[in-house]
C-alpha cells in the first residue's frame, strides 16, 4: 500500500508538472540562458526593496503604520507591475449544493457548484468539501487547489465528473482518468487523515475558474470583465493566476455562508503555479488563515534578483506563460532590478497570519534556496506584528520542517508534493487552526 500511494503520489506530481521544466539543468530554455551556478548568482540584497520602507522614504515602524500605509502599497505595486488587479467588485455568485455521504458512508460530503455570471452555462466552478461526520459544529478546513478535476482527485464513488480544456480547440472536455492509471492519487488516504483531525478538506480544479493556456482569456471568469472587443485584459489587469486567486477568494465567500465550516479558521494549498496562486490569493484575501505554498518558485516564493532556474523572462516569454501575469510584468525580464518588488514582499503581505512554505532540494528550476532567504527577508515584517520568523538565516537540512508561523520545509526529491509534504501541512493545520 506503502508503495501505491507513493507511486500514485508521483503520478500526480507528473501530471502536475506537465509544463514545468523537468530537464532542470539545461543551460538554456526558450532560447534564454539558464543558470544554476550558485557562484553566479549576484548580490540580490544590493537592489533589493525593503518592506518597511514605504515608496516616500519613510521607515515603518509599527503596526498601524504597516497595516494602513504600506501594506495597500505592496498590494497596488503587485497589481500593476505583476499579477494584475483583480474586478472592482465580484458578481452576485449563485450556489447549488448536493450533500450526501462520502468515503463509505464514513465522512459528509458537499458537491457544491458557484456560478459565476447569471448563465447556468457561464464560467463557474465544483468544490468538492469533506467533513467529518461526527463534527458537533463547525470545523476548520482545508482547500487544496488542484490540479486535477474532482473526480479524478479522489477515487469516491459519486462525485460528479469535472471537465479539461483541450488548448487546441478551446473546448470543454470531460475528465477521465489516464487508461491503466489510478484514480486519486493517494488523496484518499490523506484526505481522511485530517478528517480524522476534526479538520474539513475540500478541492476544487483550478481550470474551471479560469484555463491555463495562451488565448483562454475568453473562456473564464476573465471574460466577464473584458472590455467590449478586447480578447486580453489590459496591460495592469489580472493574468490568470490573478484570476485563479479572484476565483478562490469568491470560494471563501461560499465557506462563509456554509454553517458547517469555520470560515475564520481556512487553510489554502496548492503545487507550482498554483503555489504562486495561493501565495497572491493569501496576499489579496486577509479572511486566509493559513498559506500553504508548495514550490512556487520564481513568479512566487522565490527571490527574483537571485539569478538562479527560473527567471522572469522564462516565465514571460511569449510562447511560455506571459498570460499568468499581468503584461506589465514581462517588461522586467531584461532588467528584473527595475522590478518594484520581490517575492520576499510577497511573503510579506501574508504576515501575521502563518505561512509554510514547501519546496524540494532538486527542485533547482524553482530555486529552494531563493524561497527560503524570501522568507529570511520577509522575517522582519513578522517581528514587526508581533510574530515569530523562521528563527535561522541557515538554510535547514532536508526533511527538517521549521514551524514557526513563518515556516520552511524541504523535502528531499523534486518539484510538488510527496506524502511527506502533506504529513508536514497537517501538523501545521493542527498547530495554527
């Protein structure tokens, strides 16, 4: 069994990778150097902003002063210059919710469906929620952002089919799992693991927000608000990581209405580009308790100025990922010192509240080392609320999890999640829900 799930568990992580680099020491990648010579790196303290600096000069010092003043200008700096601003305002969502038994009868399950626009047909997205059955009120939660489409994450008889887009056609396609492959990838198991916590765990498929692909601004929530002919939002406006954290920000709102779920104690997850995700989602959305970032390296945790895997101009070259980010971020990409923030702002913006952050000590494409000096950086603002930092400016050994409420875990392996990683979320989720 011990075997399955690992293999199940790497199953997943290849599928979750499909984009990512996986020949990680290639000297060049779309045609842009790559570097992984630590020897080369650069002094990225030279350039690099300070969080309690605000942009007129002025030193911040305490916690009003971070909280009213500077912290909205790291919010507006992110906005324009990388993820791109999220609508004014959020529609009027609609909710249908089926609940019944899941997992053998052993667990509560909600099905539960928001729409996004008045169309039944329109942009809207499936959360899949667990609960245990014995709960006597409500419990605090888990929402892992997935890859995956619900019923391909977990093996549970009755939960509805989800759908993929094919990039080529632009169309919906339902989601069956791989011939010969297992369904669930070993979610089960954990999944069960912090119902028997007494915490919920709910998923949903990041593509039914909005699709990952050149082109899919159409197709999302980001066709709801593009202006009348425009196909791409503007230069300052959301990509679609802005639009994958907008549509789980508008998750939260369902939790909050949910009388079995402590909307006040959530916890979010997600892998890579969802790392990103849920980093920026956890920055925008101060109801998060609790950020769990797993390997979202450069364009996320990573240290940008560092020149190390994966640089901004990786990501936005025109044939890789330029429409996860606001268009204004690829104008960095030849000189990212001109860039007015850095991950360790990022990190930053998520303070008081607990963050982990998980990567893999051969995940070089997404610099494991750039996280954690992010997070050495981002110490001082904790400090500054009154909240513990990762207490080390030594990088740990792996498999070493630092659990402080600015935490740190590197597993030994690559890119994504192993169960280990999720055997580490779980403590977390116990120590800070």
């Amino acid at each position: 069994m011990k075997r399955y799930l690992i293999l199940s568990f790497l199953a997943a992580v290849t599928m979750m990778a499909a984009n990512h680099v996986t020949a990680q020491d290639r000297d060049v990648i779309a045609g842009i150097p790559v570097n992984y010579d630590e020897s080369k790196t650069g002094d990225y303290k030279a350039t690099l902003p300070d969080p309690l600096t605000m942009l007129d000069g002025t030193k911040v010092t305490t916690a009003k002063q971070w909280e009213k003043k500077r912290r909205p200008e790291i919010v507006k700096l992110f906005e324009e210059n990388q993820y791109g601003k999220w609508p004014a305002k959020k529609p009027k969502l609609r909710y249908k919710v089926e609940q019944d038994l899941g997992f053998d009868g052993t667990a509560v399950r909600k099905q539960a469906t928001i729409y996004f626009s008045p169309d039944d047909n329109g942009p809207q997205v499936d959360v899949l929620i667990y609960l245990p059955k014995d709960a006597n009120g409500p419990v605090p939660l888990l929402l892992n952002v997935s890859f995956m489409a619900n019923n391909i994450t977990v093996s549970d008889p009755g939960v509805k089919a989800g759908f993929n887009w094919n990039p080529q056609t632009k169309a919906k396609m339902t989601a069956e799992s791989r011939p010969g492959a297992p369904r669930g990838f070993g979610m089960d198991a954990t999944i069960k693991k912090f119902l028997n916590e007494g915490f919920g765990f709910a998923t949903l498929h990041y593509t039914d927000i909005d699709p990952d692909f050149l082109g899919g601004a159409t197709l999302g929530v980001r066709s709801l608000y593009l202006k009348p002919g425009a196909e791409e939002p503007a230069a300052d406006e959301w990509g679609s990581i802005s639009a994958w954290a907008w549509g789980i920000s508008t998750v939260v709102d369902y939790f909050e209405k949910d009388p079995d779920i402590d909307a006040k104690r959530i916890a979010i997850t997600g892998a890579s580009r969802l790392g990103k995700t849920v980093m920026w989602t956890g920055a925008r959305d101060q109801r998060i308790a609790v950020v769990l970032a797993s390997c979202s390296g450069e364009g996320g945790a990573a240290i940008s100025r560092r020149y190390f895997g994966e640089t901004v101009a990786h990501l936005t070259e025109k044939t890789r990922f330029p429409y996860q980010f606001a268009a204004n971020y690829g104008k960095y990409g030849d000189d990212v010192t001109k860039l007015p923030v850095d991950a360790h702002m990022l990190v930053s913006l998520i303070a008081p509240r607990p963050c982990l952050l998980q990567t893999g000590t051969t995940d070089n494409w997404s610099d494991p080392k750039g996280e954690f000096y992010s997070a050495v950086e981002a110490g001082k603002v904790y400090r500054l609320l009154g909240k513990d930092d990762l207490g080390t400016t030594e990088l740990p050994a792996p498999d070493q999890p630092i659990y402080h409420t600015l935490g740190y875990f590197m597993h030994e392996g690559g890119h994504g999640n192993l169960p280990i990683d999720w055997e580490i979320f779980l403590e977390y989720c116990k120590r800070y829900l």
